[in-house]
C-alpha cells in the first residue's frame, strides 16, 4: 500500500493562507467590539451621594484612588460600581451553536478524503 503524501502548498499559497487567518483572527476579536456586543456592557449601580465608605473602600483604597487622580468619591463611583451585564437571550445562543456545530461540520466534510487516506494508510491490513 502506498504511504499517505499530504499535498504541497505553494509559498504563496502559504502566505495568503497567513493573511487569511490573520484577518480572520483580528475580525473575530474586533467586530463584536464594533458592533457593540461585547466590552462596552458594564452597568454602574447608581448611588445620589457616594461617600467611600459606601462604596466600600478603606484607607488604602482611598489613597490610592487619590494618586489617580480621583479625588472625590463621585469621580470613582462609575468605574468602582460597574458590573457586568450577564444577560443573554435564547437566540443568539441557539445562533452560537448553530455557527459552531455548522463550522465543525463542514471542516469534517472538506476533510473527509484526506481524513480516509490517512486512516486506511494506518488500519488497513492490521
């Protein structure tokens, strides 16, 4: 039986597969950020008059918030404050395993002949 040879790339067919994944890459970390789903959610609880006690914060907190630059508690409270918005609807995750269970598919389909070469160079006639 002949020993699997995997295909040849050229080096130009190397570099656009480079650049490919390389915006590809960058695209996956950017466009939720661009779109506004993702980095941008954190909600501060809202407080009339904060004092840095009520925000929780001790001495050393307060000292260090004071070198930032921070010098009153009403100029803190945002960022001291913000939480996370968790909250996801039902659509965008079933969206979300449809993508994924999508792409694993595909990337099984277009894999298919190299994947049976591979198998039948290592299991046949054992």
């Amino acid at each position: 039986m002949a020993r699997y040879i995997p295909p040849k790339q050229s080096k130009i067919g190397q570099m656009i597969d480079v650049v490919v994944l390389l915006i590809l890459s960058i695209g996956a970390l950017y466009i939720p950020l661009w779109l506004g789903l993702a980095g941008s959610s954190k909600l501060p609880l809202p407080a009339d008059n904060p004092t840095w006690e009520s925000l929780g914060q001790n001495e050393v907190m307060v000292e260090r918030w004071n070198a930032l630059g921070f010098a009153d508690p009403a100029s803190a409270h945002d960022m001291i404050t913000a939480r996370f918005d968790y909250s996801f609807t039902w659509g965008a995750l079933a969206l979300m395993v449809v993508v994924i269970v999508g792409y694993f598919v595909m990337m099984l389909r277009l894999s298919e002949k190299e994947y049976r070469e591979v198998i039948a160079e290592k299991f046949d006639g054992k």
